[in-house]
C-alpha cells in the first residue's frame, strides 16, 4: 500500500532577479486564458490543494500547498496555454517549506523589490489574496501565511528604515517642493522643456495634488503634447517665461539647452514681488537650465540633478543599511510561522 | 502645615521636570523626525502644563493678582504662555514638531529660573494692588511675552528649514518641519497678534505713568518703550516689504532674547509711595 504523500508549501517563481524585463514583458502569451485557467479551478483539478498567484511587473510567484514532487511540471502541464513555460522553467527558483515562507515574508516587506521597501508591492499581495480567497484557493496554510507575511511586513516598514526616505528623482522633487512649498492642493507648476524626467517629475507633484500645471518650451508642439498628457495642464509661450515663474510656486526645468534658460538677472526682480511666496526650483538638466547662483537668493531653493541623485542614494543606503536587521525578524517570523503550519499540511 | 506635595514649589518643579521628561522624549523625533513617541512627550507636556497652572494660581491667590511682580514668576508665566500656544497652534495650524520644541524651551527657561531662587523675591501684596487697568496692562504683556515666544520658537523653526533646504540637508528631521511657506504666514500672524497685545499693554502703562510717574520707574518705562519700539521698527520693515524670509525669522528670534532680558527692569515691583508726615504740635 502506497503511504499517502505529504503535501508541501512551494515556492515557483521567476522575478527581475532571474528574468530581464523583456522575458518578464512576454512571459505571460495569454492573459485572459491565465485568468480563465485561475478562475475556473484548473489548478485545484491539477492537484493542488491550495494556491496563491502573485503576478506583478517584476515577478510571476506561484504559491502551492501540493503533494506533488514536481510542482513545475504540474504548472506546465496546467497553464501552457497562457504561459511561455519554457521561459518560465529557465528563470524559475523554487523553493520548499520554511524557505517559501521566508521568501513571502521578505518579497511583502519590499526586500525582494527592484527598489528596496517599496510600498506598491504590499498592494499587489493583497489583490493576489483577495483573488484567492475569491477562487477559494487559500486554505489553512496560505491563508495564515499570507495574512502573517503582511502584519510583518507593517512591522518592517514601521520599525525598521528600509521604507525610509525617498528614492525616486520625482518623489525625492515632489518632497523637496513640499519642504518649501507645503501643502500641493494650492501650489502651481512651471515645468519648462519637454524632457522626459521633468514629465515625469511633475506628474509626481501632480499625484501629490499639485492642481496647476504650466508647460512651456521652445517647441511648441511638443509642450503642448505634454499639457495634454497632465492633468490640469496647460501650456504657455516660451517667450512668457518670466511672468510664467513669477506665478509659479515650483519650476522643473528639464530642457536640451546648452545654456542657462533662466538666470538670476530674471529671478531677482521676480522674488522683489513676491516676498511670502518661496520659489522652489528643480533643474533636472544636464547641462543645467539654471544658473547656480540663483540659489543665493533669498526666498530661493534650488536644486540640481546632483542634488537628487544625492538623496536618492542616501535614502537607499539608509534603507540598505536596514536589510540585515529586517531580514532577521522576517525569517524569525517566518520561521515561527511555519513550524506551526506544517503539522496542518494534509496528506493527499 | 503645608502639605509639601501641593506646595507651589513642589508643583513648580513637578512641572519643570515633566518638561524636562517631555523634552528628553522629544529628542528622538527632532532626531529622526519619527512620529513616535509623540503620545508620550505631548502627555508629559500637558502634565507639566497643568502643574504649572495649578502652582501659577496658587501664586496669583497669594499675591491677589497676576503672578508677574519678579523675573522667576515672569519667566514661568510666559513659559505657560508660550506651551499653551503651541498645544493651541499644533492644533490650528498643524504644525508638526512645535510640542518638541516647546517642551525643550519649556524645560530650559523653568529650569534656569528654579535654580536662581534670588529670582523669586517677595513682594507685598498691597503693592500690585491698583486699578483693573493694571491688571489688564500686567495680562496683556504676559500674552504678548508668549506670543513672541512662540514667534521665536517658530522662527528658529524656519531658521532651520531655510539653512537645511540652502545647505541640501535632507533628513528625516527637515522632513517633518513645517513648510518654508507654512512657517513665514505663521510668523507673520504671531508678529502681528504678539505686537497688538504689547502695543496695548505698554499703552495702559504710559498712561498709568503719566498718572502716577512716581510709583513705576522710569527705567522700567524706557524699557518696556524700547522694546516696543524694536517690535514697531520690525513690523513697519515688514508691511513695507524690507524684511522677510530668514532674515525676518532671525530678527524675531533675537527680540524675544532682548525680550527676556528686559523682564528685569520691567517686573520690578512699583515703588512705595511716601507717606504724608504728621506734625504734633504741642499747645502752649
């Protein structure tokens, strides 16, 4: 008589570590048949007895309770269909029991993330969740270990700094804007130039409530592309530029020029008029758009791409500098969790 | 006999220790700028708030007036003055960190005044008595000591964030101060609100010396002009549109130093009037 095998938790995966972003961008040929395959119990058919998909831009992770040897083998034969599996197979990591729960508990935390402590991805495992209670594919053991791995994940990011500070050029702008402007439901922005990394700083500000958005540049077609593209925004003439900072409370400049576009002969006589209003400017070009010696001026912040990258790498370093002691409690946490889920793993 | 628990000295030390308590639980998040924890420092602030107005009217009920007639019981007034503010402002203006730094301003001026019992001199009661106007004059100097306390503590506050935004200072702690902007709209309300409530209080006080030029120095007056007067030069400069931004800030903060050091001559009790002599003549 054959002894009834042991189901085990597995870890499946692939993620940004072992597959670069055009594998990722085509590892999923059928989306919606993933989706039908989820939802119509192809993988409860296939044996498994409890499953979880985390499914984001960086990763592809299935979670298993399965008393199969070869979980791989059982995807592959369940999702070919929606899934490029020989890609899948050749980026994929596996990983069984204590490990597949560490791994959970450091992926919701933001360890695990192309931009360490990030927040999005805690987000993500909670709509995975929610589709598998939705599918009833959560059992006893993913169901305790999901909900642990995210209380510990708020632990992580709440009393260690791997979540700290900034990272991103725009975030680190919007903060800087918010240090000198406040509150962004009332302040406007001149975002002078069409370059990409000024686009997408202000679109950072304007997440952040920003509700006034000037564009201006030489190219005319090309700011008035970009207006259209933000929320709230509008477009001025390049040849307006001095009254158009006059009624900015932040300036992102990001232009191809060769020059300084603005210089402190035009900002000088600006901030005579306008004493209570500080003026935040971002120069995100390179060369600068912004003569350095504006930023002697009283009632002036300027700050430069230098500057930025910077904070940005402080705040990384900071967050780095945490990992260590995040990981330790992760995997005791972990640990502890699944010595007491796998007396509930049932046998098939 | 006085029970030593509720005696005002004890109550003044009880505060100033629980300002001190406040202060040291701060520090982390003047730190870090971590919002924690802020439930227990603002608990010992308002604990410390509290004995101190218990000692302060206790104070009041023995001199049967405002508790201001030397320097210990004047700094201890405007540093009430100064915690209630900022408890109220926090609120109104959601200003993070003043509490934090309220409470270190709070332990600091408590503390040096506890430690100069020479400070704390006594003075007869039937000597502050006197018209209903002097009382005013006396509660609306005290308000307006506050007030420019609290414009100093937020002007220190500006002071940081400008130097750390011009020097490219970018932790945590900069993080949770309130906004350039923020703070130049609040300093500019506590300016003008501090300077109505002077202008007033040294108003009642010419008038009750031109009434009275023997019974309030002239010293005290002269004082208490000057320092009305740098006040009046700073707004004049202000609504002309010369002074702002750190430059504002920093001349704030100094007036209230030169504010402080005025208490002495200005919380010197009046003078004893002289009284009539009466001739005996004998009959022949």
């Amino acid at each position: 008589m054959t002894q009834p095998q042991q189901s085990q938790l597995t870890l499946v995966g692939c993620s940004h570590v072992t597959a670069n972003l055009s594998t990722r961008e085509a590892l999923i040929t059928d989306p919606d048949g993933l989706s039908r395959c989820l939802g119509n119990g192809a993988l409860s058919k296939a044996g498994f007895q409890e499953w979880l998909v985390l499914n984001t831009c960086n990763r592809l992770e299935f979670y298993v309770v399965s008393p199969a040897a070869q979980p791989l083998d059982l995807l592959a034969g369940t999702l070919s269909s929606a899934v490029d599996m020989a890609a899948f197979r050749h980026a994929a990591y596996t990983l069984k029991g204590a490990e597949a729960a560490r791994h959970l508990f450091r992926v919701c935390a933001g360890l695990e993330s192309q931009m360490l402590g990030e927040n999005e991805i805690l987000g993500q495992v909670k709509t995975a969740y929610a589709d598998a209670r939705k599918h009833a594919s959560a059992g006893k053991v993913l169901n305790r270990l999901v909900q642990k791995s995210l209380q510990a994940a708020k632990w992580a990011r709440t009393n260690t700094g791997i979540s700290k500070g900034q990272v991103s050029i725009g975030n680190i702008a919007a903060e800087l804007t918010q240090r000198v402007c406040g509150d962004f439901s009332g302040i406007s922005i001149l975002l002078v130039g069409t370059g990409e990394v000024g686009t997408k700083t202000a679109q950072a500000l304007i997440s952040r409530g920003a509700s006034q958005v000037t564009v201006t540049g030489r190219n005319v077609e090309a700011a008035t592309a970009i207006a259209e593209t933000l929320e709230h925004g509008n477009v001025t003439a390049f040849s307006r530029l001095r009254s158009a900072i006059a009624n900015a409370d932040a300036v992102i400049s990001c232009t191809s020029a060769p020059e300084p576009v603005i210089q402190r002969e035009l900002i000088a006589p600006l901030m005579r008029e306008r004493l209570d209003r500080p003026l935040s400017l971002i120069d995100l070009a390179v060369p600068r758009d912004i003569a350095s010696d504006v930023a002697d001026l009283a009632n002036v912040y300027l700050f430069n791409l230098d500057d930025l990258a910077a904070l940005a790498n402080e705040s990384m370093q900071a967050r780095l500098s945490e990992v260590e002691r995040a990981k330790t409690t992760l995997h005791t946490r972990a640990d502890r969790i699944w010595e007491e889920l796998k007396p509930k793993l049932e046998p098939a | 006999m006085v029970c030593p628990f509720t005696h005002e000295y004890t109550l003044f030390w009880t505060s100033a220790l629980l300002y001190v308590l406040s202060a040291g639980f701060a520090l982390p998040s003047l730190k870090d700028g971590s919002s924690r924890p802020r439930p227990l420092y603002l608990t010992m602030l308002a604990g410390g708030f509290l004995y101190q107005s218990i000692a302060l009217y206790m104070r009041g009920n023995e001199l049967q007036a405002f508790p201001l007639s030397n320097p210990f019981e004047s700094l201890q007034s405007i540093v009430w003055g100064i915690v209630g503010i900022g408890l109220v402002m926090r609120q109104i203006y959601r200003l993070n960190l003043i509490n934090a730094f309220s409470a270190i301003v709070a332990a600091a001026l408590t503390l040096l005044s506890l430690v100069n019992p020479v400070w704390d001199y006594a003075v007869e009661p039937s000597l502050l008595a006197g018209s209903p106007w002097i009382k005013v004059h006396v509660q609306l100097a005290m308000i307006s000591y506050a007030l420019f306390g609290a414009l100093a503590i937020t002007s220190l506050m500006y002071l940081l964030q400008d130097r750390a935004l011009k020097g490219k200072q970018f932790s945590n702690f900069f993080h949770k101060l309130p906004s350039i902007r923020k703070l130049e709209h609040v300093n500019h309300g506590l300016l003008m609100a501090a300077f109505c409530a002077l202008t007033l209080s040294v108003a009642i006080g010419v008038l009750n010396w031109l009434a009275q030029p023997t019974r309030v120095g002239l010293d005290k007056l002269l004082v208490a002009c000057l320092l009305w007067g740098a006040y009046a030069i700073t707004v004049i400069l202000r609504r002309r549109r010369q002074l702002f931004g750190s430059r504002f800030a920093l001349t704030c903060s100094c007036l209230f130093l030169v504010a402080l050091l005025s208490l002495w001559p200005v919380s010197r009790p009046p003078a004893i009037e002289p009284q009539p002599q009466v001739l005996v003549v004998s009959p022949r």
